[in-house]
C-alpha cells in the first residue's frame, strides 16, 4: 500500500490533486475525546471533490461520553435537555498526512468548532492545550516537547483477548526485555514497520526498544513545538492499535495490565524557547545548577508546586494510579533531581538541549491534556516567580516529607476540586467538566464486583 507521488505530511491542494488523480479515495478527519481517543468520519474522495474540502459535523456528545461511549449526567455543555447537537471538525490542514498502512487514505486532525461563533469548544482536549501555547505566547515563549511512549504487544487479536474476558493475555516475550535485543527480535517484525510506517507518515521516531516486562517495549518520538508533538503523540498511538490489528496482534498502552507487571510509563520531555525558535530560554551557561535559567527554574517550581493539584490531567483513570508504586520505574515523590529516575522531574541534557523530563503521566494519558498541565504549570511558577526547592539527591522511594503523587483518582479528583490554580489555569467551565469525567470514570469503578473480591471473599468473608 504505497503511495508513489503523496507520502507523509501534504498541503490541501495536493490532497485535492491526489482525488483527482485516484491516489487517494478516503479522507479521515478525527478530533481527540476526553480519553485521548480518535473519533471522526470517513469522507470519500468523490464528495470531498464534490464539495470541496471543509470539515464535517459530529455529535457534541462524543466530548460528554465514558470509555464504553455512555451519556452520563454532569456536563453542563451537553445532556438531553439541550438535544446533543452538533459541533464542526474543523480540519487543521498542517496535520494533513497519507497514511501509508491504509490503503489510498488520508488523515486530517480538527478542532472542534462552534459553527455558529467559530470559536473553539473550551472542553476539548486540543483547544485546552492551544490555549496554554497562546498564554504562553504572549508571554514571550514557545515550548518544544517529545513523548516516549511505553506499551505491551500481544500475540493475541483484541477480539480473542475480549472473547478470553482479559484474564488470559499471551505476551509477546517470556522474560523481562529491558535493552534486550534477542528479544526485540522475536517482535522486530511488528515493531519495524510500526517505525518506519510512523517514518513515512512525517511521524519522526528517534528509536524503539525493550522495557522492563515481558513483551513491554518503548518508541521515543522526536521533539518539536508542543501541538506539533501532540499531535504525532495522539496520531502514534491509534496508528500503532491500526498496524497492530492488521498484523493479528494487540498492543495496549494501559497504565498497568496487571498488578505483577511493570507499569507503561509516558515520559514527557519539555524546554522554553523564544517565539522564534532561536534560543533554549532553559540554558544559561552562567546558571548555578546545571546551567539552568532562572526561567527554568521558575518553570520546574511551577510544575513541582502544581503537580498535585493538577493531577487528573497527568493521570486521568482509575488504573492510572496503580501504576505509582516504589522501586517500580514510576515516581512517587515529587521532586526534582539530576538525571536520577527515582525522581518525578528529571533534569536531562546540557546547553541547548538542557530540558526537564516529567515522568510522572502513564503511557494512557491524553497528551493534549498533559501537555497543557506541565505548561500551565511552568508558567504560573514564571509569573509567580516560584523559588526552585532545594535538589533531592538520592532515592526518592524511601524519601519522607515531600509532596507524593495522589495514591488514587479519589485523592486526585478531591486536589482538582478544591484548587484555586485549576480553575485560574484552565478556567471554571473546563475545571466542572473533567471533575465530572473523573466522578464517572470513579464511579463506573466502584459499581462493579471484581474477580478479585470474589476470589477473596467467596468463601471465607
């Protein structure tokens, strides 16, 4: 399924040469829901020609819904009083990419629009980072950002793994994988042309290889502007499920599969630049500390300060939490540190690529929504010129007296709600409304009788 003359990122005129020329049949315009899932429509080449390229309608509630697409209460912007209507998918048309493991397609990321105002929806996952880049625009800063995503493969199709109940998962690989190459190898097949159909949808990859489980392995994304490395992060992640269903095997970048499993972790890498994309405003040779700025420094009290009151944007489910736990390669404690990955901000490089990696989200995060909460909270440490706490030095699973990742989405949904930063940073209405995804995604939880209790209690409670 190659595409001779159209590969990787094109312009909306060769999109509309390509239909004429029959290189292309199918457009897929998608936005990103809550969950940090595609949701969108197929539009043939014909009506696109036809009608010339513009967005599509879609149901507002696809930003209202629970993981199995449900309409719970709580959500002032949609609910059956006000009829589910529609909102416009306005195509980004510098997102516009052929997708080389689809035949004769295309693929374009919207925002979601009100059509009759033409303004953003606030809710959504995009428009809540554009606006953290615009507010740090005015400030004088850009932000470059890079995701390395962690995930298990499986030499099993979703349908069968649904079909077993999830209770019976067959890694692909029998024994922890960490750099291994013998094992990568087993899998080089999958992972190959994960890497080079990512390549040849403009989606740079830096590199891939084994993590610290059976069957767990780890792809490192190139950094760029931090839309731009959203927006690959979000398209990587369903591109790898859509390779994988092809080739008969599953992948799941859940946080933690199961409790006696090393947890998926979604590093963050972030550095402020100037609007030009010039100079890293992180570096100043003459810094004290690892050459860091005193923006940088700033920056990171900002993101040590916040961590925890913004939380349900970094780790956004129930299981997201079971993946914090010591000596387990996922931080507990919030602290920042050297190169010590014990640490949940980890200072990494020197001179222009001196950057902070936040290790703290799990490979299940909406990035949109992480990004914009390591964003948010950066800049409130600039403009509240928070002081940088002292260096932690050592290991941060044994340290006491310091600020800790929430232990559950309870502890995180009780911070949300009751901090005034979230409701300044991302405003009230955006505020109401993910504390109402996370009280159903909770709730959801709680009604259900795990085989857990019933192995636990059957017989002897």
């Amino acid at each position: 399924m190659k595409h001779k003359r159209y590969r990787g990122l094109i312009s909306k005129e060769q999109l509309e040469q390509a239909m004429i020329e029959g290189e292309i049949d199918t457009l897929i315009i998608a936005i990103c829901d809550m969950q940090g899932r595609l949701m969108g429509k197929r539009l043939t080449g014909e009506y696109c020609l036809r009608n010339g390229l513009k967005g599509t309608h879609f149901c507002i509630y696809l930003l209202g819904t629970d993981m199995e697409m449900n309409t719970p209460g709580g959500y002032q912007l949609m609910n059956w009083e006000t009829g589910y209507g529609d909102w416009l998918a306005q195509p980004d048309w510098s997102t516009l990419r052929v997708v080389p493991w689809l035949e004769k397609t295309a693929f374009v990321l919207a925002d979601p629009v009100d059509e009759r105002t033409g303004e953003r929806v606030a809710v959504a996952p995009r428009s809540i980072l554009k606006n953290q880049l615009e507010k740090a625009e005015k400030m004088g800063f850009r932000l470059q950002m890079a995701s390395e995503l962690e995930f298990y493969l499986f030499k099993q199709t979703y349908e069968q793994i649904h079909q077993n109940g999830y209770s019976v998962l067959q890694t692909a690989g029998h024994y922890n994988e960490d750099y291994n190459l013998l094992q990568a190898t087993r899998n080089e097949l999958i992972y190959r042309k994960i890497r080079n159909w990512m390549l040849e949808a403009d989606i740079p990859i830096e590199s891939s290889k084994g993590e610290a489980c059976a069957g767990q392995h780890e792809i490192n994304m190139q950094y760029g502007d931090a839309l731009t490395a959203a927006d690959r992060h979000v398209f990587f992640k369903h591109g790898a499920k859509e390779i994988c269903l092809q080739e008969g095997y599953a992948i799941t970048f859940m946080a933690k599969p199961d409790h006696r499993w090393t947890g998926s972790s979604g590093h963050l890498h972030i550095s402020l630049w100037d609007v030009k994309q010039e100079a890293n405003l992180f570096h100043d040779p003459k810094g004290t500390q690892y050459g860091m700025s005193e923006l940088m420094e700033s920056f990171l009290a900002g993101l040590l300060a916040y961590t925890r009151e913004f939380s349900l944007f970094f780790a956004s489910n129930v299981n997201s939490y079971k993946r914090y736990a010591p000596e387990s390669w996922a931080p507990v404690s919030i602290v920042w540190s050297r190169d010590n990955r014990t640490a949940g901000y980890r200072i990494v490089g020197d001179g222009a690529s001196l950057r902070i990696e936040c290790r703290i989200p799990g490979a299940d995060m909406n990035p949109y929504l992480a990004y914009a909460a390591m964003i948010g909270a950066g800049l409130q440490g600039i403009q509240q010129k928070l002081p940088l706490p002292t260096e932690f030095r050592g290991n941060a699973y044994k340290v006491s007296g310091v600020p800790r990742v929430p232990g559950s989405l309870y502890e995180a949904m009780q911070l949300w709600k009751e901090s005034r930063a979230v409701r300044e940073v991302f405003g009230g209405l955006v505020a109401d409304h993910y504390y109402n995804m996370a009280r159903v995604e909770q709730q959801a939880f709680d009604a259900v009788v795990t085989a857990w209790e019933r192995a636990r209690y059957f017989e002897q409670g």
